[in-house]
C-alpha cells in the first residue's frame, strides 16, 4: 500500500526495460531453453496466489485459490525442471584440441611413421 | 528489522537473481547455471512469502490446507510433464505452462475482485486488464497446443468468426469499463471472462501451422503482462518485475520471429499465411529441370567435399532424424570434412526449436550457427545438405513480387554444390515452387530424412 499504483508503475517500466536490455543479447541457439526459462519464471505467479490465500474466504475463493495454486505450481516446478532438463543437453565439442594429440600416440604406426 | 523489511529484501533478492539468470542465457556455457540461479532466487520468493503470510495472522487451517493441496498438485503434474516431455513437443508444453500461467493470474484477479469490495481505479484497471489478457492467454494457449499437437493443425475458419471477435471485444471493453467505473458485481468480470477467452479461442484458430513460433512468443508475452497485472492487484512488486521481464523476453522473441518469417504480427492474427498470393505462381519456376541423384554418388559428393554446411528444416525432426544427420557429420569429420549446421529462426515450432533438437542427438552447440553468422560461408562451401527444410532456402525471396518476398534466407544456392533430401517436390508453407530445386547446382535425393540419412552413412563408410 505503501508505494500505491504510480510506485508500481515504475517498477513495471523499469523491469520492462531491463528485460529488454538482458534478453536483446541471448543468442537464437538458445531462444527455446530462454522461453521455457521466462516460463518458469512467470510461475512466480504462485507467489501471488499464497497472498490472495491469506484472505480468499468462501467456497468460491476456496476453489479459485486452489485452481490457481495447482497451475502456478504446475507453472513453476514444471518449468524450471523442463529448462533445466534442456540445458544440459547443450554440450561443447567433446575436447576437440586434444583429439589430433591423442591419435598418433593411440597406437597408429602407419600414421606416426609418415614424415611429415 | 521487522519480519515484514525482511520479506522484502528476500524478494528483492528474488528478483535480483531473475535478472542475472536470464543475463546468465546469454551464452550456452553459463545458461543452465543461470537457470539453477533463477529457480533459487524463486525459491527464496516464495519462502519469503509464506513467511509473510504465516506472519500476517490471517491463514487459518482450511487456507493452508487448500493452497498445499492445490500447490503438491500442481507440482506433481509440473514435474512429471518436464521430465518425461519428448523435445519435439516442447512448444506443446510451453504453450501448457503459458496457459495454467495466464489463468492463474486470471483467477487472482477474479477471486481478488470476488473479495475486495474497494478497488481504486489504478487496481480496478489492473484487475480488467489481468483478466482480459490472463483468459486470452488460457484458451488461446491451449488451443495452441491442441494445434501443435496435432489434433488440428489445418487453420480454421468459418464464416463470421471476424464479426463474432469484434462481438466478443465489444462486450469485454464495456464489462470492463464498467467494472473500472467502480461496479462491484462479480457477473460483471464473469463476462470478462468469457469474452476474453472466446476471444483468445477465435484469435488462436485460425492460425497456420508454419506461423506457430510467432504465435507462442506472443502468448508467452502476455502471460508475462498478465502476470505483472496480478503484481499490481495485489500491490506485489515481485509479480510486478518478474511479469515485465517475461513480457519484455517475450515480446523481443515476437518480433524476431515474425521478423524471420518476413510477416508482420497483426498480419498473422489476421489469419491465413499467403493465401492472396498463392494463386500468382513465381514464372519460371516450373520451367526448370530437377536432377535427382543415387545415394551412393550422394556419399562421394559429401565424402570428397572439404567444408559441408548442414541445413536442417522441421521435416528432420518431424521424421526424427536427428540422430542420423550427427551420425552422418561424426562420419565426414573423422574424415577431416568440416561440418557445420545452419539453423533458421524458424527452423522448428518455436523460436530456437532445431538448436534444442540436435542438441538432444549431442551436436555440439559450436556447430550451430546462426543465420547470419553463417551465410557469407556458403560461398565456400563444397556440399549444402539440405534437410526437411524448404521455404527458408527458396532464393525467390531476394526479389520482390511472390509470397517469400523480402523473406530472410540462408544462402544456400551460393554453395558450390547443393543435395537436398526431401520426399517429394512438394511445396513448403508458403505454397510455392522453391527455386533452389531447379538450380543446375542442385541435386534431389527424394526419400524419407530418416531413411536417406541412413542410407548415406551406409553408403559413405564403404567410400
């Protein structure tokens, strides 16, 4: 209640223009897991849903609340598991730098007899 | 300090830890660290808000009891759908978790309005806009996934569907002026509601399969705005910050993606991907000749060549050839060929789809370039393996006048040689003859991505 409605404004513009500033620069190689990422991140939606529990009253409030918690939750757990589950999967080239060192000494005579 | 300056500052932390996350993506080799950072910055968040809440005095019995149950629910679903999810359906998922997203922030808005008898006009305006956007976001979403799917994936239309949206618009506007006016009647917002997510249902439909990336970029932004609106009902700064950043990712993704397909987003939610341009065929086109090759002399074309570019379209994932194409590469760099991929924003059902799928059969992530790092390298490039992939390499798009007009493309007919595996001479989405077939350069391997594939290693490991 403090900051009231223009206090919240601002934050919403300013956060608006961080986020345009941060995700600008993610490359397109990572355009899915950075989706799935902004996914998980708006399941802090269920943030809100443990405030509007505090003072929901009445079957219908109950029902709401509780529809709303199992999505944000759904939300949140889900995607966070899903992004990371992704990432992982982005590897680099297995060592590439040692693969031409490695050969020779790896047992191919035909190939370290070769002058070079 | 008091519990409630502690609060704060945890949620401030929170949102801290959303930023440096999503700055963590921007390169592949900090990405999941950012994501682990974001999952605990939320993590602090919603500690500190059942902290606030137990603080508060309000939550009785039946409160916790309902908002636990609801939550291990939740996340029992959450989990099992990511963990067992088949990459090729990620857009499904996230057009899911879009949905239960939106229509969470819908329902706070609802229950919020359901409760509070005062809204100030700043809230009241919130609460319409949280609705509004929260019920489109929820059926347009699933809807979406139901297209993706494939239980539909034709677009649909009938006749009116332009005049029942405008109905629908008209009556959510004026429910919703009348609810900031300071009517306090909960039928009100049910119109809302319904309005909203008519709308979202109608505005969805008729959508192409080829437009879908667009489509969930958008959906994702308004989540995101929704979201950020439940911040401003219920005066929650976290909300506030964390929505703006997902409407802000979002909304970047939206105009890379209609960018990339050389469309204009409201031309999309219009509806109906070239079909005033589909009649007027590119002239010459069909005049060409088409060279189809055998895949043994397919392997000594790629066997012999120094540097290959792959270009892989939604066809090799749809044929799940993923694995075979690495299978193909890991082949021609024992043989000191260089191997690239070059991937389209397009490539795929969501922005940056393709990358995730061939990091699933293990490319690594340096062999992925992007189109416009990688296009001044086809000029040096012995062999381009055309992949499931039509529109985004049809050169007709460097000249004005047919429906991939101005469309950004890889430049693959600059390769010295050109194969292209594709099962027939059928047209993309765009419904027009792509000219890169009839190039002299040009030689068609008509079969199924999987099965060609799999017959090209065969056939280069005897080379």
């Amino acid at each position: 209640m403090t900051q009231g409605f223009v206090g919240d404004l601002t934050i919403f513009a300013l956060a608006l223009l961080v986020g345009f500033e941060v995700i600008s620069k993610v490359p397109a190689t990572l355009h899915t897991p950075l989706m799935s990422g902004a996914n998980s991140i708006h399941g802090v939606v269920l943030v809100g849903v443990v405030i509007l529990s505090s003072f929901v009253s009445g079957p219908l409030g109950y029902v709401l609340t509780f529809v709303a918690a199992a999505f944000g939750a759904a939300n949140v757990v889900g995607g966070y598991a899903v992004t990371d589950r992704m990432l992982q999967m982005f590897r680099k080239r297995p060592v590439p730098a040692e693969r031409p060192v490695e050969r020779p000494a790896d047992a191919s005579p035909s190939q370290s007899g070769e002058p070079r | 300090m008091t519990v409630q300056d502690g609060v704060r500052l945890a949620s401030l932390f929170g949102a801290a830890c959303f930023v440096l996350g999503l700055h963590m993506m921007n390169s592949p080799a900090t990405a999941r660290r950012g994501n682990q950072l974001s999952a605990f910055g939320m993590l602090v968040a919603v500690i500190a808000v059942l902290v606030q809440v137990s603080h508060g005095g309000t939550m009785n019995a039946t409160r916790w009891l309902v908002l636990a149950c609801g939550a291990l629910i939740g996340g029992a679903v959450g989990l099992y759908s990511a963990r067992s999810v088949a990459m090729t359906s990620m857009p499904q998922l996230v057009s899911l978790f879009n949905a239960v997203g939106g229509g969470a922030a819908a329902l706070i808005a609802v229950a919020d309005y359901h409760h509070d008898t005062h809204l100030s006009g700043g809230v009241a305006t919130a609460s319409v806009l949280d609705v509004l956007i929260g019920c489109v976001t929820f059926s347009g979403s699933l809807i979406a996934a139901a297209k993706l799917q494939g239980y539909f994936s034709q677009p649909v239309t009938f006749p009116g569907a332009k005049a029942v949206s405008a109905i629908l618009a008209l009556a959510a506007v004026a429910a919703g002026i009348d609810v900031i006016a300071g009517a306090h009647n909960i039928w009100i917002l049910v119109i809302v509601v319904a309005a909203a997510t008519g709308i979202g249902i109608l505005m969805v439909l008729p959508i192409g399969g080829a437009d879908m990336p667009v489509v969930i970029s958008l959906l994702n932004a308004f989540t995101g705005t929704a979201v950020a609106m439940a911040g401003f009902v219920l005066e929650n700064a976290t909300l506030t910050i964390a929505g703006a950043l997902v409407g802000a990712s979002g909304g970047i993704l939206t105009k890379l993606m209609a960018d990339a397909m050389n469309r204009s987003v409201l031309s999309i939610i219009a509806g109906g991907f070239g079909t005033g341009t589909s009649g007027i065929e590119v002239s010459g086109a069909g005049g060409g000749s088409v060279r189809s090759i055998a895949i043994d002399d397919a392997a000594l074309q790629l066997v012999y060549a120094s540097k290959v570019i792959v270009v892989p379209g939604y066809g090799l994932a749809a044929a799940q050839a993923q694995h075979a194409v690495r299978e193909l590469a890991e082949l021609l760099e024992a043989r000191g060929i260089e191997v690239s991929y070059a991937i389209h924003p397009v490539a795929g059902r969501m922005p940056g789809h393709m990358n995730v799928l061939l990091a699933e059969a293990n490319v690594p992530y340096d062999q992925l370039r992007e189109m416009d790092d990688i296009n001044p390298e086809f000029d040096r490039t012995d062999v381009a393996l055309v992949i499931g992939a039509n529109d985004v390499t049809n050169p007709a798009a460097r000249r004005p006048g047919n429906a991939v007009s101005g469309m950004p493309i890889l430049d693959v007919d600059r390769a010295r040689s050109i194969i292209v595996i594709k099962r027939s001479m059928a047209s993309g989405y765009a419904g027009i003859d792509n000219e890169l077939y009839t190039d002299p350069k040009t030689s068609m391997l008509f079969a199924d991505a999987k099965k060609g594939l799999a017959e090209l290693v065969a056939a280069a490991k005897v080379v």
